[in-house]
C-alpha cells in the first residue's frame, strides 16, 4: 500500500486501531496477574519464579525496541507491526501449553518480543502523521488503552481464571492477537513517506541513538516516560500478592482493585488530550510528576507505618495514575517532536529506556518482597521521586 498522506486531525478508525494495537501489549502483562498466586502451585514454583515471568516478558520487550525501531524506519511500519504480531501469537501459544515455569518463562520471552513492536510502531505512526500537539492529543487516546488494559486485564483475567484455569488468559491472547493481526494487514496503510536505506546499518544506528542521547531534552523526556512505567509495574508485580495473600481479597474480585486507580489514568488521559495544546506539553509534564511524587509518597508512608488496607493501596496510586496520564503523552510527544527524520529510532530507543526502567521496578519489587505491601509501596514512591528528579534536571526551562 501507498504511504498514508500526512493529517493534521486523527480519523477515528485509525486511533481505535492503533488503541487496539497497543492494548495486545498491556493486556500481556495484566491478564495473567489475578493468576499468579495459583500459577506458583500449578507448575510447583517458587513465587519468585513466578514474578520473573513479568521480568522475562519486560527484559524481551525492551531489547526488541531496538530492533524493531531501525527496521521500521528501514523497511516501513506496516511490515515491522506485522511480523511482530506473528512472533506475539507464536508466544503466546507457547505459553499456554507451558508444561513447567521454565518454559512459561521462555514463552513469555518470546511473547515480550513480539508484543513490542505494538509499542514502538504507534508512536511513530503518529509522529509520521501528525503535527506536535496533535500527536499528543492521539497518544493522549492511546494512553487510555494503557489504563484500560490494566483495569480490564485483572477482571477478566480473574473470572478466567476461576472458571478455567491460569492458561485460558493466554487462549484468550491469542485469539485477540490473531483477530488484531487480521485487521492490520487489510487495513493499515503504511504511513513512512520515505524509508531510510541505511536505518538498520550498524554505524547508522549509533549515530542515530547517539544523536539522541546526546539530546539534553529527550533524555529527560525519555527518563519521565521510563519512571511512570517504573511505578505501574512495580505495583502491578507487587499487587496481587499484597491484595489476594495478605488481604485476602479472592482472584475473582481482585480485578476491580484496578477500577479506581485506572479510573485516574482515565481521568489523566481524557485531561492531556483536552488541555495540552492550550497549557503547553512541558507544565503538562509538570504537573503530572508532581502527582505521581505525591501519590508514591503517601503510599510508603502508609505501608510503612503498618496501615495497609485496600484504600491506603489503591487511592494513593490513583492520585499517581492521574499523573500519569496528565504526562505520559506530553512526555512522548515531547520527546518525539524534534526528530521526524528518525522517528523509529526515537521511538525505539524510549521504548527500550522504558521497559527496561519497568523490568527494575518490576524485578525490585520481586527481590525485596518480604509479605509485606512495603516493597511494592517503596517502588512506587521511587518511581515518582525520580521521574520528578527527571522533569527538574533535563526538561525544566532554565532560567537566562
């Protein structure tokens, strides 16, 4: 297909692809959560064990943006999404036949391979389409994908698991994938005007990946983006051990914890794509890190001093949520903005700094957890601590 013609306002088909695109990746990492306790007994593995599963699937999904991220810029976007969406299937069939942890883990490493390219793709469809504050306005939609996910997934992932067992929540991945997959390939036209020849050489890409980092601007836009995820995957990996094990709340009903945190992200989201254009994307970001500082704050203050119930869990994390969603999409558009002619590699590279960023949170949580909501509490508040240090040290406007 011919290269899509630049927009300066997104059609509503396109963003509800593109939403859908991303939701595959993020429904990867929550679906399954409700089920990680009964996983543990399932295979006979040490919770531990279990946890990596996430850390597997985060580690893949990083290092694949830096991959995937040339190679879009090299041969076009539509290609790139749709051999990971092949890799993503044959992943995720892996782990639902998964006969002991080791090989969930390897699935899940395949799985996380595949599933980034619905990551990294998106934001460069959008940077090739789209002007700045019109992009963040559509990645500000995307974002929403990014609460639903984590909202839906639990639920779902719950009464699947109930009725059906810990391997049903990958069936239903599978299916969602394949049926995503379909509607790519006859229906997204590819939007790169020009592909770049040399994208993938080697000399081509450190150049390019030191071009950015060598960008003061993007490096902090970049390290925000990676400490938000920092924070929702220390709490996601932390949670259902904390709610299901120490509170006792039951698999089926753990979902509906996310509701209320989501429903900040939501709230966030639905503000960005409102306001952005008009606030302007740098006090958008802060005033967002500030919401996530407090929200991580008050929630290891509590954990700490022993008052742990679900209203001191979750209203805390969905004051940071609504930071989150307020400035995630002034984060990415603001570090996409500056750098068309290499918008794979930008994108891949913020990918990679991102879950690379979750996978720590995600693995810091798992390390320290001791049966108590402490660790969890304690990953969240670094997350916005120092996606806060992040906004203040490289985005901030200095002063003449």
């Amino acid at each position: 297909m011919p290269p899509a013609a630049a927009h300066t306002s997104a059609p509503v088909g396109l963003i509800a692809l593109l939403t859908g695109i991303v939701l595959v990746g993020i429904l990867s990492t929550s679906l399954y959560i409700p089920s990680l306790p009964s996983l543990a007994t399932a295979l006979d593995a040490d919770p531990s064990a279990v946890k990596l599963t996430m850390t597997a699937f985060l580690i893949a999904f990083a290092v694949a943006q830096l991959i995937y991220g040339p190679a879009s810029d090299r041969f076009g976007r539509r290609p790139v999404l749709i051999t990971g969406l092949i890799i993503y299937l044959i992943g995720t069939t892996a782990c639902a036949f998964a006969p002991t942890i080791e090989a969930l883990i390897v699935g899940r490493v395949i799985q996380g391979f595949g599933a980034c390219a619905g990551n990294a793709i998106p934001r460069a469809v959008v940077r090739d389409r789209f002007d700045p504050p019109e992009g963040a306005r559509v990645i500000a939609f995307l974002s929403m994908a990014v609460a639903i996910g984590p909202a839906a997934g639990p639920i779902m992932g719950g009464f699947l698991e109930v009725w059906f067992g810990w391997r049903a929540g990958f069936f239903f991945l599978t299916a969602l994938s394949g049926t995503i997959l379909i509607v790519v390939w006859f229906s997204l036209v590819e939007s790169l005007r020009q592909v770049n020849p040399h994208a993938t050489a080697p000399s081509h890409i450190v150049r390019n990946y030191a071009l950015l980092l060598g960008d003061r601007s993007y490096v902090g836009h970049m390290l925000v983006v990676g400490f938000l995820f920092w924070g929702v995957f220390a709490y996601s990996t932390g949670l259902p051990f904390v709610m299901i094990d120490l509170l006792g709340v039951p698999p089926a009903r753990f979902g509906f914890v996310f509701v209320f945190t989501v429903a900040g992200m939501l709230i966030g989201s639905a503000i960005a794509a409102r306001i952005s254009r008009r606030v302007g994307g740098n006090r958008m970001m802060a005033i967002g890190s500030l919401m996530l500082f407090a929200g991580g704050a008050a929630m290891l203050a509590l954990a700490a001093t022993g008052r742990v119930s679900i209203p001191a869990i979750v209203l805390p994390m969905a004051l940071y949520m609504l930071g989150f969603g307020i400035a995630l999409p002034n984060a990415i558009s603001g570090a996409m903005a500056p750098f068309p002619a290499v918008a794979g590699a930008a994108a891949a590279l913020m990918g990679f700094v991102q879950m690379v960023l979750a996978a720590l949170g995600s693995a810091f949580v798992a390390g320290f957890y001791n049966g108590t909501a402490v660790p969890m509490a304690a990953g969240v508040c670094i997350a916005g601590i120092l996606g806060l240090a992040s906004w203040i040290v490289f985005v901030r406007p200095r002063r003449a």
